[in-house]
C-alpha cells in the first residue's frame, strides 16, 4: 500500500530532527550523480545524518519503494524519513549509509572478499523476487511501462527511440508466461555500499554489503 504526501516518519524513530527547508537548498555537500548534467535536481549529505534527494523529475515511486522494502524485505536499504512536494520538486529525505561503492572497491578486493560480497547479494536477490509485482502485474502493462521509459530516456537525451521500438515489438513475446517478480531496476556496482568490518574473525566475512541504494 502506497502512502500520501506529505510523509513524515514517527519522530521518535529518528536519529535526529529533519533537516529544514533552508539547510537543504543551501547545502554543498553534494553526493555524486549519475543523472545527465541537464537533469534538474540534486542530492545533498547533511550533518552526516540525511541525504536529501530533489528536483522535478525525482520519482515518488523511489521513495514509496523505500518504505515498502522497510515493512516487508529485510535486504538492507536506505530508510525514508520524508517525502512531500514543494514548487513542483519532490523531496526524498532519507537515511545517511556510511560506505564505499563497489565499484571503487572492486578492483582492490581479494577473490575470498568477492565471493563473499556476491553472495551476500544473492541472498538478497533471492529474497527480494520472491515478492510478486504488484505495480505490472499483467504482461500487457509491463511491457508498455518499460518501453514508454526507454522512449522517454532517449527522448530526453535527444536521440532517436530505437531501443524503445524494439522493446515495444519484442516485450509481449519475451514475457509471456513468466511471473512480474519485485527487483531492483538499475543494479550496478555504483548503486551497492559496503562496509569493511573491523576486526573480523577468522574465517568470517571482512565486508558487508551495508545498502543497495536508487
């Protein structure tokens, strides 16, 4: 079940008082993007406790995916402690996770320190599609919601839609008879934190993967 805006979380569940409106449009603590430059909207780190994501084209949907992965999955993701609209921006305030991205780390791991990370995230995948999709529940529907997404993408970067005509011909067909399973739509090294654990035992895990985050 989706909630209204505005959203707010039970205070008392917070680490800490919202950021307020004037520490958020004056913040310079920006957190790296990979949104076209052209792309109206920011994401800001204040007081090392919320990271602040806004702009007119920043989706509601992330942040009510948020709050359905919170009360149903146990996958480790960023908490939303707000949501609300202001001069047609959408504002997602949500928790700060500490880490690195894996994409930085990557390179520098052991094999061991690998498998270990890949398969903690398999457990997650694992868990995260044993839940049925309820937003594109039929084929017809899904088919046309990630076509008109790539159409627009490629719209926006001023490029003919050709992967969207392809999707549009070739979705019905692929998808057809296989079940609308809950996943994460934009999963690359840069969108998983991890954390080294300090001192860890031996034979134990030295990272753990702290937040799938977008």
């Amino acid at each position: 079940m989706s909630v209204t805006l505005p959203y707010f979380s039970d205070a008392s569940t917070l680490s800490g008082p919202l950021p307020t409106q004037q520490e958020i449009e004056t913040a310079t603590n920006t957190l790296p993007t990979i949104q076209h430059l052209e792309y109206d909207g920011r994401i800001v780190l204040i007081r090392e406790q919320s990271v602040v994501k806004y702009g007119r084209y920043v989706p509601e949907n992330e942040g009510q995916v948020l709050l359905f992965i919170e009360r149903n999955l146990s996958i480790p993701a960023p908490r939303l402690y707000a949501m609300y609209r202001k001069e047609e921006k959408a504002y997602l305030i949500m928790q700060y996770v500490p880490g690195t991205d894996l994409d930085t780390l990557w390179s520098s791991l052991s094999n061991l320190d690998k498998q270990s990370i890949l398969d903690q995230l398999q457990s997650m995948f694992d868990e995260m599609r044993t839940r049925q999709s309820t937003a594109h529940s039929k084929r017809k529907r899904t088919s046309i919601w990630l076509a008109e997404k790539s159409r627009q993408n490629w719209e926006y970067n001023k490029r003919h839609p050709w992967i969207a005509k392809f999707l549009a011909r070739n979705l019905p067909v692929a998808l057809k008879d296989h079940d609308s399973l809950f996943t994460h739509s934009d999963l690359h090294p840069q969108n998983i934190l991890v954390q080294r654990i300090t001192d860890p035992q031996p034979n134990e895990k030295r990272y753990v993967v702290a937040a799938i985050i977008d």
